[in-house]
C-alpha cells in the first residue's frame, strides 16, 4: 500500500499508526482504571475526575498549539519542526508509564496536562511535515491511507485493551501502550536526516512565483 510513498510520509504514517494504537490501548480503560484505581470505587468522584482530565487535555494542548505553530512557521527551516514533533511523541509516548505509579487524583491531572503538553508540541509539526512533503497527486490517496492507519490500529487495540483488562490487569495495558509510544518515536529517528537536512522546501520557491 505504502510502496509508491516518500521516505518520509513512509514513516510518518507508520508512526501514525503506533501513536494511535498506544492510544487506543488505554480508551476503553481509562474510567474504569479511575474508579478502581483512583477513587477508590467511587463512580461519581471517577466521572468528574475523567471530565476534568478531559477538559485539561484538550483546552491546554489546543491553547498551547497555536503560539507553538506560529513560533515553527516564523523559522524557514524543518530542524526545529522535527525536534518539536520528537519531543511531543516522546513525552506523549511516556504518559502510559506514569499511570503505573499513579493513585491519587492530581497524580492523572498531572499526567493530562504533561499529555497536552506533548500533543501540543507534536500535532502541528507533524501536519507541516506531511503537508510539505506528500506526493504530487497523491494527497488524498496519502492523507486516506494515514486516516485507515489510525482507525485500523486504534481499532484493534481498542478491543485489545479491553481482553488485556478482563483477563489480566491495567499494568499490562499500560506497558503495552507505552511500548508502543516510544516504537512511533523511534519511527521518526528514520526520517530525521531528510528533514533536517535544509531549508523549509516552500521557502526554495522564488518570491516572484505564484502559488
């Protein structure tokens, strides 16, 4: 599926898929680690613990991503844009390993906002790279095969987060997840030297040149 595709879009799908499985991993469990593990069995106490955490993860990294993309697109080469994606995916990928030592309430809204943080500082780079490098009419057909990527893998580990969870336990969960995590990162060392290597292409293009 993926042999017509640049190096790069190569591995940033593939990266893609091992980010949003790790992800899936944890969905289907989330609540109920919270009520068993955070609030004690306490299923009111659980759901506004989720709600905040929610509310943490998404208003913070979505605050935090445009004053992050406008500082990446004021640079006009990709160096900053990969190290940005890197550390996004590296502090994201490591979430799952604080859940295995957390039993207090503040111990997930830390792990949410550190979540934020690193989803803040990878979203936008990772759409700027794949956006400047996609194939020559080849953008739907790249940008569908990134979206399956997501859905089969979130898909399948969704259902397997929860056989892991009924017939083991969330520690095993959570490993796996954070496995998977640091696999999309390393993904990324693949593509670093063709990222890194010059200038931003767009900037290649001549003033004077229409778009």
């Amino acid at each position: 599926m993926m042999k017509s595709f640049n190096k790069i879009i190569k591995f940033l799908v593939i990266g893609d898929f091992f980010f949003n499985s790790a992800l899936g991993l944890i969905s289907p469990i989330f609540a109920l680690f919270v009520v068993l593990k955070i609030t004690n069995n306490d299923v009111a106490a659980a759901a506004q613990v989720v709600g905040y955490s929610t509310l943490f993860l998404w208003v913070i990294k979505s605050l935090l991503q445009i004053p992050i993309a406008k500082y990446l697109d004021r640079n006009h080469g990709e160096a900053d844009d990969f190290w940005c994606m890197f550390i996004g995916h590296l502090i994201v990928g490591l979430i799952p390993f604080g859940y295995l030592f957390s039993n207090q309430i503040w111990h997930v809204y830390l792990l949410s906002l550190l979540q934020a943080i690193g989803l803040a500082m990878l979203v936008p780079p990772w759409f700027a790279v794949f956006t400047r490098h996609i194939d020559k009419d080849k953008e739907a057909y790249e940008w569908s095969v990134d979206s399956t990527a997501l859905g089969i893998g979130v898909g399948i580990t969704g259902a397997l987060g929860g056989f892991l969870m009924a017939h083991f336990n969330f520690n095993i969960i959570f490993i796996l997840s954070g496995i998977l995590g640091i696999i999309s990162t390393i993904a990324l060392i693949f593509i670093r030297e063709d990222v890194c290597k010059g200038e931003n292409i767009l900037h290649k293009i001549p003033p004077s040149r229409p778009f």
